[in-house]
C-alpha cells in the first residue's frame, strides 16, 4: 500500500512477513535441535577412541551461529521499538 510519498507502507510489509515468522523461527529451532543432537551423537562416539578426530565444518559452525545472532537481534530490536 503507497503512502502519500509514493513509498510502500512499512505495517503492509509487517504483517506479510508477520504470517509466517512464528513459523519460520519454530522451524530454524527444530533444525538447531537435530543438528546440535547428530553433532553430540557423532562426538560422543569418537571419545573412546585412541585415533585423533579433527573437527569438521568448523566454518560451516560458525557461519550458522552468525546467522543466529543476526536473526535474534533482528528480532529482539524489531520487538523493542515496535511498542
């Protein structure tokens, strides 16, 4: 919906994105969830062992809990100057 300047509203834009943000977020915490239970899986079997394990996907690691901290600022901002 424009405004008077031409420029779409930004409470049009927040309740499209608004629609599926619960969603969304239940799923990426459902992924962190299975992804974090495979990791410790496979770490604790590889404990015992004598041979030495290198980490894997260290990048990948970190890249995803960038991610993370992004999307919870992101979220904890909007939610603090919206009331």
């Amino acid at each position: 919906m424009p405004d008077s300047g031409g420029r779409l509203s930004i409470d049009g834009l927040v309740r499209a994105i608004g629609r599926y943000d619960r969603i969304a977020l239940a799923v990426l915490g459902m992924a962190v969830v299975i992804i974090a239970a495979a990791r410790f899986v496979r770490i604790r079997s590889q404990l015992g062992d004598a041979e030495v394990h290198w980490g894997m996907n260290v990048q990948l690691g970190v890249t995803f809990s960038g991610a993370l901290v992004l999307i919870v600022t992101t979220v904890a901002a909007y939610l603090a100057l919206a009331r």
